[in-house]
C-alpha cells in the first residue's frame, strides 16, 4: 500500500534507532546534492541520481541535545 507524505515522514521516525520520541526537524538547511553515481547497499550497487541530507536534533538518555542527520538516497529512474 502506497504511504502519503505524512505516513512516510513518521516511518522515517519510528526507524530511527538512535533517536527518541523527542525528535525535532529540521535544525538547518536540508542538503541536496545530485548526480552521485551508485552506493553499495544489500550487497549490489545501486545507482543513485541525488540524495539529500535532513538535519535532526534529539535528546539521548543523558538527556543532551545531539544533532545527527537522515540521508535519503534517490535510485535513478532512467537508463544508466
């Protein structure tokens, strides 16, 4: 079943094993950047057309404030 934006946005969140419930977006600017060429992942190369960087701050158990980052990788869509 295809996800909506928002669903999509909370699966990011509820996978995230390094961050809380307490998650805030976006602490700066998100980073694109496009034309990357491929990324190992699952054993096989995997082109990737633009990926994007989206800050993220949260608390860990110590209760301090930790900044640390999703990457989103975009597999391209064309013949490569």
């Amino acid at each position: 079943m295809p996800l909506n934006a928002q669903q999509l946005g909370q699966l990011i969140l509820d996978e995230n094993p390094y961050a809380a419930a307490n998650t805030l977006l976006p602490t700066e600017p998100v980073e694109v950047q496009v034309e990357l060429g491929t990324w190992q992942f699952k054993g096989g190369p995997h082109y990737i057309e633009k990926a994007i960087r989206i800050p993220y701050t949260y608390k860990d158990a110590s209760q301090h404030m930790v900044q640390d980052y999703i990457l989103v990788g975009f597999e391209g869509g064309g013949a490569y």
